[in-house]
C-alpha cells in the first residue's frame, strides 16, 4: 500500500509540474514591460507605451481583428531561438481568404515611427481590410525601425 502511494504521490507531483508553466495572459491597450506567458491573447489593440519585450516560445494569439501599434519613441522586441520561435497568429481563421473582410485576421503592426526587433518569430494571418488601412497586413510601418531576423 506504501509503494501504491509513493507512485501516487509522483504522478501528482509530475502532473503539477508539467502544467505548472501554463499560462495564459490577456492584453488589450497600453502595455509595456514583459509578456512571460505560454499564451499571450490580445482582446482589443495593443499600443506599446515606452518598451515592451516577449519572451521564447510565447504564443501571441489574437482574439480578433486587432493590431499592436508601435508609437515613436517605443521599442516592440519579440527574441525567440531558433529552438523556442514565438508566433503572432489569430484564433480564427475563418474568413481570410475575404479581402474586404476583416473575419480570420488580425490587423498586423503599425510602426509609427517606433522600433520593432523581431527574431525567431512567426507572423501569420495579418490583413489590412478596411478601406482606410489598406496599406499593411502583417506589417503597416511610417517610419522608424524595423528588424526582422530568422
């Protein structure tokens, strides 16, 4: 009965372990400082005030069509490795491939004059659909610094 108990006892313990780094952080306005999650789920647009960094392996999950916008002055960096990419992707795909629809994207970076540094990173399913932000889609820049590596 001791021995059933100590493999009890681990399998508890293992279980607490593995899930113990699963977090989940939602995000919408004005931020700054660091994104240290498994998921990071933006629910409205994202505007990095002074410097905001997000760490490897982060997913960055938009919940819909929104954007995070660099203003002059601030500094966006996601660093993944090559062995721990992070990814800006949206929830939903649904829609797309619909050109003036705004459905199954998200609405991309908007450098305005800031600077953005990403390494290791995925970025995919970003879209310009409206008709005053046509310009874009992953990738909307007026200015500022714009580094993309891996």
């Amino acid at each position: 009965m001791k021995m059933r108990s100590f493999f009890l006892l681990l399998l508890i313990i293992g279980m607490s372990l593995s899930t113990a780094h699963a977090q989940l952080l939602e995000v919408n306005g004005l931020q700054q400082g660091v994104w240290d999650a498994d998921t990071v789920l933006v629910t409205g647009d994202v505007q990095v005030q002074e410097s905001l960094t997000v760490q490897p392996g982060t997913l960055v999950l938009f919940e819909g069509f929104y954007r995070i916008v660099v203003e002059k002055g601030s500094v966006f960096s996601a660093l993944g490795t090559a062995s721990d990419s992070i990814v800006f992707t949206v929830a939903d795909t649904t829609g797309f491939y619909q050109y003036d629809s705004p459905e199954g994207g998200w609405n991309g970076f908007q450098v305005l004059r800031g600077s953005v540094r990403l390494d290791y990173c995925v970025v995919e399913y970003g879209k310009a659909s409206d008709a005053k932000d046509r310009e874009g889609g992953a990738f909307h820049v007026e200015g500022g610094a714009v580094d993309i590596n891996h």
